[in-house]
C-alpha cells in the first residue's frame, strides 16, 4: 500500500491507513488535517475519532463505524461512505460533493454549512439531522428519511427527493427550485418563506404542513394532499393544482393567478382575499360544495 501524507498538527507525519488503524488501536483519538486522499478504510471503526480539517477526498469508508466522529471542515469529496454509521457525526462545513452516502445512518448528525452538491443520499437516515444552511443542489435524496430534520436556509434546487419522508422536517426559508419531490411526505412540515418556484410535488402529502409566504410560481402540485393545509400569503401564480385535494385549507390572501385548479377539492377552504385572475376551476369543489361548471 502507498504511504501517505498525513499532517498532525504543525506536523508532517507519514503514515499510510494501516498505521493510522493501528494507532487508533492503542487509543490514539487525534487525527486533525491528516491526509487520507484516496485511502481504503473499508469497515474501519474509527468511532470518536478527531478527523477535523482532514483531507479524505475519494477515500472508501464503506460499512464504516464513524458515529461521533469530527469530520467538521474535512474535505470528503468523491469520498464513498455507503451504508456507514455516522450517528451524531459532526460533518459541519465539511464538503461532500458527489460523495456517495447512500443508505448511511446519520441519524442526529450535524451538516450544517456543508457542501453536498451532487451527492448521493439515496435511502439515507437522516431524521432529525441538522441540514441547516446545507449546499444540496443537484443531490439525490430518493427514500431518504428526513424526519424532524432541520433544512432552513438549505439550498435544495434540482435536487430528486422522490419518496422521501419530511414529516415534521424544517425548511423555512429553504431554497427549492425546480426540485423533484413526488411522493415525497412532507406532513405536518414546516415551510414558510420557502421557493418551490416550478417544483415538482406530484401526490406530494403536505397535510397539516404550515407554508405560509411560500413561492410555489409554477409549481406542480397535481394530486396533492393539502388537506387542512397553512397557505396563507402563498404565491401559486400559475401553479397545477389538478385533482389536489385542500380540503378546510386556508388560501387567504394568496395568489392563484392564472393557476390550473382542475378537479381541485376546495371543499371549506378559507378562500379570503385570494386572488383567482385567469384560473381554471373546470370540475372544481368550491368551498360551499357546489361544483365549477
């Protein structure tokens, strides 16, 4: 195995992975600005290890145990971490571009600031994990469980979430143009002040969810399920709401300028102030049940 360069400290220390295992072994925990580029830690068990600032970009840490471990800062690029266990890991400003963490165990972990474009999230645990400020443009995050994760500020634009669980998740004043969240279940969420401009939320389930000042321009929202739905002050100008069911929701004051309300349930929705200006209502159930001819 090559050696490689690895700088602890002020140091400059070789040491190749091997050596690395070892003095974890005998309980070294200190592993600050190490260089790991490339390195094969497959099934390592580096639980609690400091790995702050470290240069892991490319390595392989499939299966790996790294729950508690201090990845803040650490570059992780191309790094492959599937199926690890990073249980209240702290990868806070780390950068994990097209890193692959599929089906990985994040549970209470933090990624706050940090950098995912690209990455692979596919299947991932990440139920009450801190996203917050996160760059997740373009990620994969199809049946991953974000249950009461905090994404405010998390910039989420063309990322898939197809399938993925949101309930209860935070995203006010998230960033999600042109994201694809079909299926996804986003019940009793969070989400003022967020940008769904042309987002796709196909069958989305936000039911009880709480959007109010939220931009869903274009959105596409067919079959959806805003059943006692918070849309207050909600711009939906030009929004597909074929066939979405917004039983009992509250519309007031929103835009629904030139909106496609197709078959749309809109059986006792508080519809004050709302702005319907070039709309389609055709099969529409309007709040005192009569039907939209």
């Amino acid at each position: 195995m090559p050696l490689m360069h690895i700088y602890l400290g002020n140091q400059n220390t070789i040491m190749d992975a091997d050596e690395l295992l070892r003095r974890y072994a005998v309980g070294e925990r200190d592993f600050r600005r190490v260089n790991l580029r490339n390195a094969s830690l497959i099934g390592a068990d580096l639980t609690h290890a400091n790995l702050r600032g470290s240069d892991l970009s490319q390595s392989n840490l499939t299966g790996a145990s790294l729950k508690l471990v201090n990845f803040r800062e650490a570059n992780l690029t191309h790094a492959t971490l599937r199926g690890a266990d990073l249980v209240e890991a702290n990868l806070i400003s780390s950068n994990l571009t097209q890193a692959n963490l599929s089906q990985a165990n994040l549970i209470n972990a933090s990624l706050r600031a940090s950098t995912l474009n690209g990455a692979n999230l596919s299947r991932a645990n990440l139920s009450e994990a801190i996203l917050s400020e996160a760059i997740m443009r373009e990620a994969n995050l199809n049946q991953a469980k974000l249950i009461d994760a905090s994404l405010s500020r998390t910039n989420l634009s063309y990322a898939t979430l197809i399938s993925a669980n949101l309930e209860k998740a935070n995203l006010t004043n998230a960033i999600l143009l042109e994201t694809n969240l079909k299926q996804a279940n986003l019940n009793k969420a969070l989400l003022h002040g967020a940008n769904f401009t042309q987002a796709d939320l196909t069958e989305v389930d936000l039911s009880q969810a709480r959007l109010n000042g939220v931009n869903l321009t274009r959105a596409i929202l067919i079959g959806a399920k805003l059943r006692g739905v918070s849309i207050c002050w909600t711009t939906l100008r030009g929004a597909n709401l074929s066939k979405a069911n917004l039983y009992r929701a509250k519309l007031c004051w929103s835009n629904l300028t030139e909106a496609i309300l197709l078959e749309t349930v809109l059986l006792d929705a508080n519809m004050d102030q709302v702005n319907l200006r070039g709309a389609t209502l055709t099969g529409a159930i309007l709040p005192d049940g009569s039907s939209y001819e």
